[in-house]
C-alpha cells in the first residue's frame, strides 16, 4: 500500500488539488465569475472595455444606445435578478409556511470535506477489494479497480447518507404536525390543498400552521431511507473489518510458514539435523524461541484488531456526519429552493436590494468608463451618451428591470412619509436610495421631492445655526 502511494503521488495529489479547487469554484461561483468579468473588463489595451471603446455604431432599434454599451450592459444583467417586494415577500411567506425559515442548502464544503473523508478511509478496504477482484491482475489494473470502488463508494454513500437525513427532517416535520393535528383533536382537515410557490401563499391563512405545513411539504412521510444507509453502512463496516482480520491472518500465517522453512534442516546436510546436542538441550530453546514468536503474532493481531475496530468508527462516524449534514441543510417544503434562491437567503427586502447595490455601482462605473472612452475615440459621437445602466433593466418588461421599477413595489400604497422613511433606512448608500427613488412611480416621486427639499434645507439651517453658535463660542473664548 505504502509502495502505491509514492509511485502515485502526484497524481493523488493532483486530483485532491483538482477536486478543490472545483468545490471553491462551485462555492464562491457568483463572486468568482463576477471577480472575472471586472478583471476582463478592465485589461488596459486589450481589455473587452477598451475593444468596446472602439466600436461607436449606434443600435438599430434605438439610435440613442450604441452597440457598445449595449453589449456592456448585457454583460453585467446576468448577475443582477432582481425581483419585486411582493415577489420576495410572497417567496418568504412560503418558506416559513414550509417550517424552511432560516434552512440554506448544504454548503459545497460540507461535501467536499465529506467525500475526502470516504475517500480517506475507503481507500484500503478498496485496495483489498481490488487485490480479490484481480487476484492475477497487474498492480496497475489493481490500482485501476480501487479508483472505481472508491469512486462509487462516494457517490452512493454521500447521496445516501445526505438523503437518509433530509427524509428525517422532513418525516419529523410531518410528524409533528400529525401530533399537533391530533392533540387538537382532529378539526377538519390535516391537509386542504397542495399549494406550490406560484400560487396566493394567504390562501389557507384561515387554517392552522401545521395544515399550512403539509399544503406545501406534503402529508406522508417515511424513514425507508434511514433503514436503507444503516444497513449499508453496518454492512461496510462489518465486511471491511472481516477482510483487514482474515488479511492479517493470512499474513501472519505466511510468515509462520516462511519462519519453520527457513529453521528446517536441509536435505543432504549431514549435520543438519542437529544430531550433536541431545532432545534434552534443544528443547527448552525451542519452547521459548516457539512461546516468542507466538507473543509477537499475539501483539500484532491485538494492534491490528484495535486499528480495524478504530477504522470501522471512523467509518460509522463519517457516514453520521453526512446524514447529520442532511438532516441539518436542505428544505423540506416541495418549492423551497427555488423560493430560497430567489430571495438568496435575505430575510428583508432591503438587506436583499444591498446586496445588489455594489454590483449595480460597478456596472454604472463601467458604463460611464465606456462612455467617456467612446466621446474621446471618437468625435461623431456627440453628446448623446446620457443612458444608465438603470435605463437598461427598466426598459426590458417582465425581466430585472421591472424589478427595479418597482422597487419596494406596490409604491402606489406608500404615502410620501415612508418614501422618506425606506430612504432613510439607506444611510449611507446614496447611490441605493437614489435608485429606490428613481424606480417609484413618477407622481409618488414627485410627492416626496418636495419633502426630501424642505428636509435637505432645514438641515442645511440647522447646520448653520449651529455653526454659527460655534463661530460666537470661539469669538467669546478668545475676549
């Protein structure tokens, strides 16, 4: 086993490597890709901004774009999905319907650290296997089947065990609400509709919580799963620590069978047989050399049988984590991912619209890049260069435009003092309040204009009032 791993080294250690950096990648892929795009964008020289630069051709549907910042725009809107408030709303009304309020789904990590786990301890319960599998095969279509028994060793358990906990939680919740449903003493029906995340989530806010529960998780449940990894997992673990004991008693029978040949008298040596001491002498030499070797294949075997019984928890243990795993992520609800991933596990809306803000500020910046660029390349190009990246999404319907127009939506509810108010809740994020104001209905907006000007004008007294009394402070300390 030793002799494989320094022959294959590199290539462990590139896979391991590779598997790694896949699993950041799948992680952080939001982040990354976006990270890519601005370094891409700004290159100097041959940089996709500065290529963009080059091209002034207006777009034939509207005169006022160019290609250019067209192209840019699109670039940038895949990674701003903005959904209205109602539509974030509604989604959060689901999951906590569902009993999913606060659940995420399992972090890339967690696999990640799971599968080198399996791997790690299935790698010599593999490499037996292998050797039986191929008993007149070469080392390397040993180390061939070993790849693929650890391969779907991984597969299986780490889809079985996370399935096994999921199944759990979500029998629980069922559970549960069964009780809650009898405790009350059966009124009506445990179950009155199957509710999906497109439908009115208020629908069935005249029935208890545990009715609202199974509208969206469903009403049966089961544990098949759970019963299935056990006996799996036992069995693994029972079947690995046979093969290790009957392996190390094999070996240990060999090399008794080696010792005796080696201390037997050769054929047609005529002193061999020792014949010039008597029985007498040799044998208490012979009973203590015997009772030695016998202490030492006595010591090996307890050793060995304390390693495989500490490999086959390990295992056991492993496998709990990843059934911990599934029973702690995921969602029970039939629609809750998708509701999760579209509020992407904000809990407000206007920690959700933040989220959003840099990536907006960084399209707007490039776009602006891009337009100053294109008026210095090229002098037909006039002053006509006035579109936002805002302009983009809102004249896209039913896309992350409209989103944006209706920002905080159902403005038409809102009285100007909580326009003022959500504004506030901005704080410093000047750029976010502005386009929460610039994405309102106009009349709303041009209610709460003169609102935030006569607020904007009574700070500014008030800072020089105060300012003033400061000046006559200092004027009254100097005399």
């Amino acid at each position: 086993m030793s002799e494989l791993f320094s022959n294959h080294l590199a290539l462990l250690q590139s896979l391991v490597a590779l598997v790694v950096l896949l699993a950041i990648y799948v992680t952080f892929k939001f982040r990354i890709d976006f990270w890519w795009l601005n370094f891409w964008y700004g290159l100097p020289l041959i940089g996709k901004l500065a290529r963009l630069a080059r091209d002034s051709s207006r777009y034939a549907k509207d005169n006022s774009w160019t290609n250019s910042e067209r192209t840019l725009c699109t670039d940038y809107r895949q990674f701003v999905n903005l959904t209205s408030e109602a539509e974030f709303n509604r989604r959060i009304d689901y999951m906590a319907k569902a009993g999913d309020t606060g659940r995420s789904p399992t972090p890339g990590w967690l696999f990640l650290v799971l599968g080198l786990l399996i791997i790690a301890e299935g790698m010599g319960f593999s490499y037996l296997l292998g050797s039986w599998m191929a008993m007149e095969g070469s080392e390397n279509t040993r180390l061939l089947l070993m790849a693929g028994i650890v391969f779907v060793l991984c597969v299986v358990l780490g889809f079985l065990t996370h399935q096994a906990g999921h199944q759990m939680y979500r029998t629980n919740l069922v559970r549960r609400c069964q009780k809650e449903w009898r405790d009350e003493g059966q009124k009506g029906k445990f179950r009155t509709e199957n509710i999906t995340l497109k439908d009115d989530q208020h629908g069935d806010d005249v029935y208890p919580h545990y009715t609202q529960c199974v509208n969206r998780v469903g009403s049966e449940g089961s544990y098949t799963l759970m019963g299935i990894a056990v006996a799996v997992i036992v069995t693994i673990a029972v079947a690995s620590t046979v093969m290790r004991v009957k392996h190390l008693a094999s070996v240990q029978a060999r090399e008794t069978i080696q010792a005796s040949t080696a201390s037997a008298p050769a054929s047609g040596n005529p002193f061999g047989n020792g014949g010039t001491l008597p029985d007498a002498v040799t044998a208490p030499q012979q009973a203590a050399d015997a009772k030695a070797q016998e202490d030492v294949r006595d010591s090996d075997r307890m050793e060995g049988m304390s390693a495989f019984v500490m490999l086959a928890f390990i295992f056991v243990v492993t496998q709990a984590v990843g059934i911990i795993a599934g029973y702690k992520w995921g969602f029970a609800g039939k629609n809750s991912i998708d509701a999760y991933r579209g509020t992407l596990g904000f809990s407000t809306y206007d920690d959700y619209l933040r989220y959003f803000s840099p990536i907006l500020a960084k399209a707007e910046a490039k776009l602006t890049t891009l337009q100053q660029r294109l008026a210095e390349q090229h002098a037909n190009i006039g002053l006509g260069l006035k579109n936002t990246f805002e302009n983009f999404l809102l004249e896209r319907p039913g896309r992350p435009g409209e989103a944006v127009a209706q920002a905080n939506a159902t403005s038409a509810r809102l009285t100007p003092e909580d326009v003022v108010a959500r504004i506030d809740g901005f704080g410093s994020d000047r750029e976010g309040a502005k386009r929460y104001l610039m994405a309102l209905d106009p009349a709303l907006r041009a209610e709460v204009a003169p609102l935030l000007k006569a607020r904007k004008e009574a700070r500014a007294a008030e800072e020089k009032v105060a300012h003033e009394q400061a000046l006559a402070k200092e004027v009254e300390d100097l005399l």
